[in-house]
C-alpha cells in the first residue's frame, strides 16, 4: 500500500494537467495516429453482459435508477437487459408492428433501420423517449420521434401505446441509402443532439458538408421542451446559427465584415456544428461534457472529432476535407499541397491504403464506430472506439501534452456502437452484419453486449471477449 | 457494477501494476466455445482453429448440414477435394459474388479486405488450404466474419476452389 500516496499524487497530476490542455489540434502534426500510447497504458476487457441480439446497433441507460441497459435492434426494437443480465421476453418498443401494412422501419441496406434511441433527462417524471429511424413509409428519411412509456407498463411500449403517443420531432430527407447518421443524445445541456450524415453515395454529391441550407452531413441541436407540445422543438437560443437567417432590413454602410459574415440567409438554425460525413456515433463525456464524434471516413481515413463543451458552430471540413487531409486524395498527402479546411480532428487511423497507391495495410480498418468516454481505470476523458470492418479497438485521450492514439487491442468482433450504463461504465454492442448479398436484420448471426472494464476488474467467471494485443 | 464506480478515479499507478496481473483475462473463454467439447473433432482428424486466437474452432456451427464426402476428407487431410474441379468452382463463384465480393472485389485483388490474388497472405496459417479454411469457416477479425455461420462447410470448400482459381491466373 505504500505506493498509493504516490499513486494519488500522480493521478492528481495528470488530471490537472490534462483539464487545462485539451486543445484541438493546429497543425496535421499534433493529429493523433496509431501508435500513442494512453496516460497510464491501460488495460481493458470486454465483459459479455448479454447476447442473443439481432444486429444490434445502438445501446443507452434511462437513467431513472432502474439500472435497464436498453439495446437497439436494427430491424426496429429495443430489448430491455435487466441489472442481472437477463433480457426481457418482450420489447420494450418494436416498430416492426406499430404499422398494420408492415414495419415502419426500412433496413434494405445495412447502413439503415433503428439507429438510437435517447432517453429525456426528465424521463423517469415524463415518460418521453426518442428513436431515430429508416423510416420505410417515407423512404429511408430519418424519423426522430417522441414516444411516452406508460407508466403501468414500463418495460414495454405496446403498438397502440406507440401510435397512440408518437410525436414526429423532425424528418430528415435521405436521397440515398447509405450515410444517414444515427446516434441521437441529450447533451449536459439538455439539448437533443442528433448525428446527421450527408445522405450518402460517395464523395458528398450534395456538397452537404459545406452547405448550411441542409441538415445533412450536420450535427443539429434542438430543445425538445416545447410548451406547447403541437410544437415539435424549439431552436435554442445560443444554437451558432440560431438568427442567422431571421429575415431584417438591408444595411449595407456602417457594418463591419464580420457583422456581414453573420448573415447567412440561407443557414438552417437547428445547425450546431458542420462538414461532417457521416457521425453514426458521437459520446458526451459525462465528466466534462465535451462531445467526441466518430466520424466514419471515405476511402482512407476515419477520423475522431473532439469539440470542447459548448463549442458550437465548428466546420469540421467534410468533403474538403477527409480527416486531416484534403479530398478527395490522389496520392501521397505528404506530397500534395493543400490547405486546411474547417478544424482537425484530433486523431485519426487508415484505411489499408492510407491513400491511392500506397502499400496495402491488412490491419487498416473502414468504419470507426464510437463507444464512450471513459472516467475510470485510470482513465480520464478517454474516448474508446472500435472499427467495423477490423475489430481493432483504439482509445483516443490527451496526456496533458498532446493527443494519443492507443491500439487497445484485436479483436474478432464487428463493433457497431456503444452507450452508457446508468453507473457511467461504457456498453458496447457487436453485431455480424456486412455488405452481404442476401442478408436481413433477422438472419444474420446474433451479436452481444458488453462492458468496458479495466482489465484488473474482470470478475471471475466473466465471459471475456477473445483479443489479442 | 455499481461497486466499480467507486474505483473512480482509479490511480494511474495501480491500474498497471494490476494490469499485470490481468494479462491472462483476456482471451479466457467465449460463450460460443462452451459447446466445443461436445464438438471436438474426431480422432485422427485434423484440428481447427481461430485464426486470430488459435483456440479450437466449434466445427458443428451449422448442426443441419450434412457432411459431405469432400468435407470429411477435407476434416482429414486439409486438401480441398473440390480444386481444379470446374462444376464446383462453378458453384463456389456464385456463393463468392454473394459473400465475398463486396470486400474482396470481383476480381479478388481486395479494397475492404486484402488482396487474394497473390501469395502474400495476412495471417501467416493462410498459406495453406486449410489455414485459409479455418479464416473462412471460423472467422479472421471484425467483417471477415465466421462464414461457417452462413454457409455449409461443403459450400465454403467450392468457394476456397474458385479463390484458388485467381492464383493460376
């Protein structure tokens, strides 16, 4: 025991300096790539909390007490993992049966279906819950809608309740199947953030990144506490765009450039940061309340995107930019000159061609899927993610210098998402679906829950996920 | 969990003098291995295993498919039965356009997952058939799911047939 003043001391240390340092990137240079290592070197494991999960896609707490971990299935419903692990016979929501002519939910292409679902913070007075889905009646547009959980029935939401309290919060128009964003997420604020993608292909055909006239490829912000509920929301006041294009008289002496450069007639106010791509994922760390986005890449590079809280109005570069790097690549990034648009992520892995023609890298991965921040282990305000396509598993934290990239670990799963337990631990969930010819979010083989722990608090007994360094 | 919330925050200096000690947790044991030993491979046939952790491969994955004669020989000798065999090769592209080409291409020299075409393999066990069988079967890491799952074991051995079919060319 005698190590522990000392440990406690070095702990504070790191803290301290770590809160008044975390600064966004400048230069390509201080973008974190793999290869860093975490304050500490962490240890971690993944803890099999459930499985059985049909494409599983998203995981969230209600943070009423109740310690449910609620799971979000592609096809359209949300399965309820009591304290014990155990997972509930029936749905806690399924849209699958909300519509007699078939399920409300489109998942033709794997990228669609159910995507999130986020609890009010009032939600144990108020009962409110948001989904964010493909909506198949509206062809791929992504639906946010209310539902209200009965309070005599609270681990399911049955089909008439459903229809009976759904309040359509906003539809985002998909012109194409893929890139549409999914993760929905009350920040410390209160504010409803929705991850918008920029509504598919390739290449941004729209241009959506850079255009403030679309909610696509955009992180939106929006209060859901109308006080008159035929309201769908309300734009908060201090939203970057909020009154930039309020309709007012025409001045054009006596103003200086940068009252002009507010005026954007055209800007939507629901707008909070943009030229993103596609953030399927993003996290609050609970701690701080500082937002990480998972911003999936293109061809070469995914990318992690670190907003200080309440740092609105960021232009995040997409499709001038794809990571730390202009697109679209046509070679050599070393070699080509360009210039930085929008702010730098503060890290970023490769594809296994980190650009057109270079040597191929198996372990390079393809979609970065965001799990949490994690506030223990000895970690502080570490973003945890995982790959789809690779399985490695990468954590993304500042050491009170400069932005680390940590490779984790391998492992053999497909990561799709995480969430938050109600005590802060982070949740991941695994699935085993691809761009596969012929297969549904009924068919493909099950996936599981899990819980990020330091390695040294396995419990014994605990199914662990197979990895290797 | 709740206990573990009072760890945090946990001292930097004693997370790794425990992670030390933890080293052997990962990699224990999977919920999917718990039936292995009722399906341990019989005797004198070959052993499979996972690519990536070199454990046993659960060889009763698909409990509904028959077995077939290219199967068992396979089981004991590692050598693909179907190679060089036009009729399954045949059947082994169609099951490739399904399930293998959206990563490996059309003409297998790979985007999402490497390159096929060659004889630089990612995993050292791949150079042989039946390395390659336990990557496809078992599973490699993340998207290179376990096709074992999907497809019969005779199914995976036409498609291993017409993958070779890019090497000659």
């Amino acid at each position: 025991m005698k190590r522990l003043p000392v440990a406690i001391a070095c702990a504070a240390l790191l803290t301290t300096s770590a809160a008044f340092a975390k600064e966004v990137p400048t230069s390509i240079d201080d973008v974190a790539q793999p290869g860093g290592t975490l304050t500490g070197n962490p240890e971690i494991a993944f803890v099999q909390v459930a499985t059985g999960f049909l494409d599983p896609v998203n995981v969230a707490n209600a943070g009423d007490g109740t310690g449910r971990i609620f799971v979000v299935e592609r096809a359209g419903r949300i399965q309820i993992v009591g304290k014990d692990g155990a997972v509930n016979d029936e749905p806690f929501l399924d849209l699958t049966s909300i519509n007699p002519l078939g399920s409300d939910v489109q998942t033709g292409f794997v990228e669609q279906g159910l995507y999130s679902v986020a609890f009010h913070p009032d939600f144990a007075e108020n009962g409110y819950f948001y989904v964010h889905y493909a909506s198949l009646p509206f062809n791929g547009d992504g639906m946010i809608v209310r539902f209200t959980v009965d309070p005599e029935s609270p681990d399911v939401v049955d089909a008439d309740r459903a229809n009976g309290t759904a309040k359509v919060i906003m539809r985002i128009e998909q012109p194409w199947y893929n890139h549409n964003g999914g993760q929905i997420e009350f920040g410390p604020d209160g504010m409803l953030y929705i991850g918008s993608g920029d509504g598919g292909w390739e290449g941004d055909p729209y241009e959506a990144g850079q255009d403030l006239s679309t909610l696509l490829a955009k992180i939106l912000r929006i209060d859901v506490d109308t006080e008159d509920d035929t309201v769908p929301y309300k734009i908060p006041a201090d939203n970057p765009f909020a009154n930039a294009s309020s309709e007012r008289l025409m001045s054009l002496f006596g103003i200086t450039e940068e009252e002009f450069s507010k005026i954007k007639t055209r800007s939507r106010p629901e707008i909070w940061s943009y030229g993103v791509r596609n953030p399927y994922e993003f996290s609050f760390d609970q701690k701080t309340g500082d937002l990480f986005i998972a911003d999936v890449g293109q061809n070469h590079w995914e990318e992690v995107i670190f907003e200080k809280a309440g740092n609105g109005g960021m232009n995040y570069g997409w499709p001038r930019m794809e990571a730390s790097y202009c697109h679209p690549m046509t070679g050599d990034p070393a070699e080509s000159d360009c210039a930085v648009v929008g702010t730098l992520p503060v890290a970023q892995y490769p594809h296994s061609a980190p650009y057109p023609g270079a040597p191929e890298d198996a372990s390079g991965g393809c979609s970065i899927q965001g799990f949490g921040v994690l506030n223990y282990g000895g970690m502080e305000g570490v973003y945890m993610v995982g790959d789809w396509c690779s399985g490695r598993v990468f954590g993304i934290g500042h050491d009170g210098e400069s932005w680390q990239l940590q490779d984790m670990m391998q492992t053999t799963m497909q990561f799709t998402a995480g969430g938050y337990d109600e005590d802060g631990m982070v949740m991941v969930v695994n699935a085993n679906n691809f761009y596969l010819a012929d297969q549904g979010p009924d068919t493909n083989p099950p996936g599981a829950l899990w819980r990020i722990m330091p390695a040294a608090d396995v419990p014994e007994g605990a199914v662990v996920a197979d990895s290797v360094q | 969990m709740s206990k573990f919330r009072h760890l945090l925050p946990i001292c930097l200096m004693l997370a790794v003098s425990f992670s030390h000690a933890a080293e052997t947790a990962t990699g224990t044991e999977t919920a999917d291995q718990t039936a292995e030993s009722e399906n341990a491979p019989e005797s004198g046939s070959l052993e499979f295993l996972h690519a990536l952790t070199n454990k046993p491969l659960d060889m009763n994955m698909r409990p509904d498919q028959v077995l077939t004669p290219a199967v068992l020989e396979f089981h004991e000798t590692g050598e693909n039965p179907y190679s060089g065999d036009a009729e399954h090769i045949a059947a082994g592209e169609k099951l490739y356009r399904k399930q293998c080409q959206a990563c490996h291409l059309k003409d297998g020299k790979g985007r999402i997952g490497p390159n096929l075409t060659d004889e630089t393999w990612t995993r050292a066990r791949t150079d042989t058939e039946k390395g390659r069988f336990e990557v496809v079967y078992g599973g490699g890491a993340g998207a290179m799911q376990a096709f074992g799952l999907r497809m019969d074991q005779d199914a995976i051995l036409e498609v291993l047939a017409f993958i070779e079919t890019f090497r000659g060319q």
